[in-house]
C-alpha cells in the first residue's frame, strides 16, 4: 500500500513534471515571439520618430525662411516709406561742397541781404536756436511769419517759436505757439511735433489730463510718427 | 500622425498585458531610444559643479556681407544644420557673438554686431529653438578673427559665432 | 617722345594747378572767415640770467610751445623777425616799433629772463603797434613744464582777444595693447601723455563729463559692453549702465545732468536718456532700425545721432524729447560718428567715401557738406571746446594715430606717434 502510494505520488510527479515543461516552454517561446514584435514595433516607432523629426525640421526651416523673409520685406516696406519721409528735408543744393576740379570755383555770387532772403532768415534763425540765443532766434522768425507767411518753411518757423519759449522753461507761451503749428498750418509737416509738445507744456503747466488728450489726439491722427510712439509711452 | 499614436497604444497595452513578468520589469527600465539620425552621440555634462563645462558641440561660424545683418543661403543651410542638433539636445545652450571687420565706426559697428547676433537668434528661435537657450552679445569690430586689411580677410571677420555654453 | 613729354608737363602742370588750387582754398577759409592779429615774437632777451643756462633752456622750450599754441589758436597770425639774434627789433634796449611794422605785425609778445632777488623770472609782455602801449604783463616760472607754457599761452589768447583758448586742454583716447584697449590722457598736442585705466580689457568711446572732472567710456572689462564712470582727479570707477545687451556711445549733455547712450535692452540700438542721479532712463528713439552716436546741441535741446533707418546709416537730428526728428545727410551710403560743434553751426562726422572714411562737415541746415581729409581712414572726429579745431583718428601713416586739425581741414598733423590709437575725445577747457 505504502509502495503503490509512493509510485502514484511518484509517477504523478513525473507526469505533472512532464506537463509543466510543456507549459514552461509555451510561455517562453510566446514571451520571445512578443519580445521579437515588440522589437520590431520598437525599430518602426524608432524610424517613424526620425521622419518625423526631419518632417518637423522641414517643417521648421520652411517657418524660419519665411519668417526671414517677411522680416526682410517688412525692412524694406520701412527703408522705402522712411526714405519717402527724409525726402521732406533734404536741402538743395544737392552736392558735396569741393573745390570743382575741372576749374576754378565761380565766385559767389553778391548774397541778398538776409531780410529779403527766406532761407538765410530761417537758417541763421534756427542756428540762433542751437546756440540758446533764444530771444534773437524768436525775434528772427517772427520776422520770417511776418514777411514770408505762405512760405514752405512757414509751419517749421511757427512751430521753432514754440520751441525758443520751450528750451526757456516758459511753457505757456510754448503751448499758445505750438497751437499755431496745428490751427495755422494743420496736416502739415510739424503737427504731430507740436501735438507732443503741446502734451509736454500741459503736463509741465500741471493738467495731466488735457496732455493726455493731446496725446491720444495725436496717437490717433498720425498712428505712424515717432512723436506717436513717444506719446503712447506717456500714455501707459 | 494617427499610425504613430496606434504604435504606441499598442506598445503600451503590451507592456500592461506582460507587466506582471519579470522581463517587463526590466524592459520598462529601458527608455524608450530617440531616433539615430547621423547625430554624434551626446557629450554627457559634469553633474552641476561651480563652473559647469560647456557641452563639447562645435558650430559653424555664419558670415554676413558688408554693413549687412541678413543670413544668406550659406548661413541658412547651416542654421539649419544647427537647429536640428539644438532640437535633439535641449541641454545646450548658446551664446551667440556678433562681429564685424575694421571698416567703419566702432559705435555703428557695435550696433551692427548686435544686429547680426539677432538676426541668427531669431532664425534658430523660428527653428523651435526657446529663447531662453540663446544669449546674444556684440563685440563689434573689437575681435577680429583674422589680421589683414584686404577684402578676405574683412568677409572672415564679418560674422557671428556660435559658441555652445552651460544652461 | 617729344609728345610725350609735353604731354607729362601738361599733365604736370594741371596737377599743381589742382595742389595750389586746394591749399589757396584752405588759407581763404582761415583767413577770410577769422580775423587774425599779425602777431611778432621777439627772440628772448636773457641778459639777466647769464648764470642761470637751465633757465634759459627752459624758457625756450616754453616759448616754442608758446608759439605752437598761439599759431594753432587760429587768432594769431604769427610775425617772426628774419633773424633769431637776440636783441633783434630792438633799439637802445627799447622796442624798434619801425623794424616790427615793416615785417607787418601789429603787436609784438617780448620774452625776457629777469633777475628777481635770487629767483629768475620769466617776462611775457605784448606792446601793442597801433597804440604804442603796453596791452599784457605777466611773470612766469621758467620751470620748462608744459603745463606752464599752456598756461601762458591761455593767458595771451584771453587777454589779447577775449576769447578762452585751448592750450591747456586734454584729449583722451583709447589706445591698443595686445588684445586690449585702455584709455590715455595726452594734452592737446600730444605731450604729457598717461594711461587712465589697466583693466586689462577693451576700452573704448571716451566722453568727457561737462566740467572735464570726469569720462563715461564704454568697458568690456565683463566681456560684454558697460558704461562706466572715471573720476580722474581719484581714479575711482563707478558703473553708470549695465542694462541687458549693449550699452555704448554715453553722451553728456552739455548741463552734465543727463547722459544720452545707447541701450538695445528692448530689442535693438535705441537712443535713451539716463540721469545718473535719478537713475530715471527715458527712452527717445523708436526704431526697427540702428538708432545710436547720440551728440548734443550746445544749448542741450537736440542731438544728432546715427540711424539706419533709410537702409544705410544716415545723420538725424532730435530734440531730447525725441520729438522732431529729420534726416540731415543725404550724400553717400554710409555716414556715421556725428559731432555737433560746441558753436551750434556745423556738424562732424565720417563718410565712406569711394571705399574709405573721411572726415566731413556739413552746416546743421544739411548744407555745406565738405570734406576734410583725404588720405588713409579718418574717423572719430572730435571738436575742441572753441569749436575751431577738431581731432580725430587717421590710418593714413599705416598705424592708427590720433590726429588733430582746424575746423576747415587745414593744418593736419599726428599728435601721437605710438600706433593703435582711437576714438579720441576733445576735452572741455578747465
């Protein structure tokens, strides 16, 4: 009895030995054959990663051209609308002043005396200005408005007389002046100027709120000005 | 885009399926491979010292024509070449240095180098490289590359360098 | 052979034509536009010091740099008698007032060396011509300093036509050791020359603060641009901006309470205003483009700066509000380094001009444009506080020296001799 019982726990183990081999092999040989697919999915998701990069580097590059690009075409629309805008001061003459080498230079010619030359009133007007004679520069182009008032330069000269009371720190005579530049000559070359100055006598003069109603005026009326950049800085 | 995300579905419903297998376990460990696309292998940075080395990178120097601060086709292509590399190691970082030859004013000069220094950083950030890897600084035409007052000597000294540095 | 020969004397002669042509120009812009006093220098009289050598070489080198000064102040045309023997102009130990109004001067400056006690003095006096009187009387120490000379000849130039000369003043300069740049201080002809920093760094764009005390310079001593301050009489540095990107051309203005410099912190080179008191820092230029190179007006209400924003860079003119801005330059395609003269008329700066740079003027109502220089790469034009003579950089001798030349190109000559000198800055009289 003791025998046989031994010899069925015996042959049951062999047997059940037998059958878990078996099974042992099964998962292995399925755990390799899904080690092996994943390997492969793996090496695919590897390729696809790199197309997929070079399909963003790609993707990237075309961005980054066309951005330069834009940019430099934006340059370009700035350079062409700002050379439009130097083109309202350039003096003439035009033309390096040398000795001309093919004779001699002509003799100036007798000047006009400055009282009936325009531009030599204005330039030794505006010199005037720079040196800080502010009272001969006022009395100068106060002149000029007087003698030459549809002149080109007439708004410029206008718009120098608020200046000379400005550099003095005399801001309400300033503002009455610089109201001329925008009533007397409006759409005119110094109004945006005027306009911020106006703002900065006002904010001197303590009314913060009427500057920034010239400020806005002035941001909205000429949106592309410097004068428009330096008032929506007041403005923040 | 769609296969892409299936793969990975289905690569961690796998790895779900099998987690309880000892294997797994140390496949999971594994991260999962960037792509080799003919990148050198990446230079492992010390670990965070006082003065961490930079990164051991080397890009090309790009170059500009006179009083110019726009990138040619030359400079684009390695631009290019660089952004991929930047993409692939967001560790490093840049510092861009901006030159110019002898000629002309050392002020508009310093202003010019700046400008060509921008001009390659904003290319490399349209090439998906952040902003805040790349540093910008100009030396105008106080550093010439080269010595020489003839037109090769200029065109090598007209440039910006790309020098990679710790973040 | 014969053609060719005349042609070679043809082509010769027009050539000089052109020289003379050039130099007479010169001598009508110096002369017609400035009255010049005919000025004799009587050769010194030393008779007293016989014992004293020393003091007799002494004072004859400060009369030569006297006489330097006085014949670069541009108020003096100077009269030398034909023969340097001493006691020549003299009659019975009294002023030969015939022999000096034949030779043309109208004043004469008589040196002598006198005994005082046990001291040796050394006498400047001027007699005027025209009054027969005596206009100037002073003693000097003839001591050889340059320092001394400058002084004395300021005096002369005050007391002779109102005016505040130049001769004491100082040009400071950035000058190349190795890979490196540090400032110099030399007087206005180039003598007494000393460095003012070892930073043993790149150090360029010197600007004097108003009452000359001290100079904003731009340092790399961080390897990236700063603006820093230089107290010369303590040699103390402090830093004036250290914003993120550039921070170069600092700019006094002429009160000293702000500076005007270049910062790119928002972007690219724009135009700010700083009061270094405050640390209130107002922005004046709003450009996609190079804003930089500010330089003031003398009454301080507007500045001249550099843009490219025309596509090349191009002179403008601001108020420091930066309001009114207009184009100033129209020649060429590359005009930079403005300098505004302190007598408000004229403006300097560099232009490229067939392939190198030169010196120019142009009037501040954009005419008059005039070239100053010709030879070599002239740069960096500086002027000095009477607005009568410029300095500035030149390559034409092969080295970069510091040159110095009236305000209408003529009487250029180097004042350094030592190579790789730059970016001068003209200082104010003191």
């Amino acid at each position: 009895m003791k025998k046989s019982l031994l010899l069925v726990s015996l042959s049951l183990a062999v047997f059940m030995g037998c059958g878990m081999k078996k099974e042992y092999i099964r998962v292995t040989d399925q755990l390799d054959s899904i080690e092996v697919r994943e390997k492969k999915i793996d090496r695919r998701t590897a390729v696809m990663d790199s197309l997929i990069q070079i399909q963003m580097g790609m993707i990237y590059e075309l961005r980054a051209e066309l951005r330069s690009l834009s940019a430099s075409a934006g340059e370009k629309w700035s350079i062409a609308e700002q050379q439009q805008e130097d083109n309202k001061y350039r003096p003439l003459p035009i033309g390096p002043n040398q000795p001309d080498p093919k004779g001699p230079a002509p003799e100036p010619k007798a000047e006009v005396p400055s009282e009936t030359n325009p531009k030599k009133l204005y330039d030794a007007s505006y010199l005037d200005i720079t040196k800080g004679n502010y009272d001969l520069a006022l009395a100068g182009f106060n002149e000029f408005l007087k003698r030459f008032p549809k002149h080109d330069l007439a708004d410029n000269a206008q718009y120098w007389i608020g200046e000379g009371y400005y550099a003095q720190k005399k801001y309400e005579p300033a503002l009455t002046e610089f109201e001329k530049v925008v009533g007397n000559y409006p759409g005119k070359d110094k109004e945006p100027a005027a306009l911020y100055k106006m703002g900065l006598c006002l904010q001197e003069m303590g009314d913060k709120a009427k500057a920034r109603q010239y400020w806005q005026l002035l941001v909205k009326k000429y949106p592309k000005s410097p004068e428009a950049a330096l008032a929506s800085d007041k403005l923040k | 885009m769609n296969k892409y995300f299936t793969v990975i579905a289905m690569c961690l419903v796998l790895a779900l399926g099998f987690g309880c297998t000892k294997k797994q376990t140390v496949k999971q460990e594994e991260p999962i491979k960037q792509p080799e696309v003919s990148i050198p292998a990446p230079v492992a940075t010390p670990p965070a010292e006082t003065q961490p080395a930079a990164p051991k990178i080397e890009f090309k120097t790009i170059f500009f024509a006179f009083d110019s601060y726009s990138l040619n086709e030359e400079g684009k292509a390695l631009l290019n070449q660089a952004g991929g590399l930047l993409r692939s190691y967001p560790e490093v970082a840049l510092r861009l240095e901006g030159h110019c030859d002898e000629r002309g004013t050392a002020e508009y000069n310093l202003a010019l180098g700046e400008k060509r220094a921008n001009a390659v950083r904003e290319y490399l950030e349209n090439l998906g490289v952040s902003r805040s890897r790349l540093s910008t600084v100009s030396f105008g035409k106080e550093k010439p590359a080269v010595a020489g007052n003839d037109e090769a000597s200029w065109a090598r000294n007209r440039r910006v360098e790309i020098v990679p540095v710790a973040k | 052979m014969k053609i060719k020969y005349v042609l070679l004397i043809l082509l010769s002669t027009i050539l000089c034509q052109n020289v003379f042509g050039r130099a007479d120009v010169y001598l009508k812009l110096s002369t017609s536009e400035r009255r010049q006093l005919e000025l004799g220098i009587a050769p010194l009289q030393a008779q007293d010091a016989k014992d004293h050598p020393e003091a007799i070489v002494n004072a004859q080198k400060m009369l030569e740099i006297i006489g330097d000064d006085l014949a670069f102040s541009l108020y003096f045309k100077l009269v030398y008698p034909p023969s340097l023997l001493e006691g020549y102009g003299l009659k019975k130990g009294r002023l030969d007032i015939g022999a000096w109004q034949m030779l043309g001067a109208r004043q004469v400056l008589i040196p002598e060396l006198k005994q005082e006690k046990k001291k040796v003095i050394l006498k400047l006096s001027v007699f005027d011509l025209g009054i027969q009187r005596q206009v100037f009387s002073k003693d000097f120490e003839p001591d050889g300093s340059r320092a001394a000379a400058h002084a004395a000849s300021d005096l002369i130039i005050k007391n002779l036509s109102g005016e505040d000369g130049v001769s004491s003043t100082k040009i400071a300069f950035s000058l190349k050791s190795g890979k490196n740049k540090e400032l110099m201080l030399a007087d206005y002809d180039g003598g007494g020359l000393r460095a003012l920093t070892n930073f043993n760094s790149i150090n360029i764009s010197p600007d004097w603060q108003p009452g000359g005390g001290a100079l904003a310079f731009v340092s790399f001593y961080r390897n990236r641009t700063d603006i820093v301050s230089l107290n010369l009489a303590s040699g103390q540095t402090a830093i004036i901006s250290q914003t993120e990107g550039l921070n170069t051309s600092p700019a006094w203005s002429p009160d000293g309470k702000s500076l005007a410099l270049t910062l790119s912190k928002d972007g690219n080179a724009e135009i700010y205003l700083l009061s270094p008191e405050t640390k209130e820092l107002r922005r004046l230029t709003n450009s996609w483009a190079i804003d930089c190179s500010p330089s003031w007006s003398p009454n301080g209400r507007e500045l001249v700066f550099n843009s490219d924003r025309p596509g090349s860079p191009q002179l403008y003119i601001m108020d420091s509000e930066g309001a009114n801005i207009r184009r100033l330059t129209y020649q060429g395609g590359y005009n930079t380094s403005p300098s505004w003269s302190p007598r408000g008329d004229k403006i300097a700066f560099v232009s490229r001009i067939d392939g190198r740079f030169q010196v120019c003027t142009i009037d501040i109502t954009g005419d008059n444009f005039v070239q100053l220089t010709y030879e070599g790469d002239n740069e960096d034009p500086s002027w000095s506080p009477d607005g009568l003579h410029l300095c500035f950089s030149s390559s034409r001798t092969g080295s970069h020296q510091i040159w110095r030349m009236h305000w209408d190109g003529s009487a250029q000559q180097a004042i350094t001799n030592n190579g790789g000198s730059y970016m001068p800055a003209w200082g104010p009289v003191q």
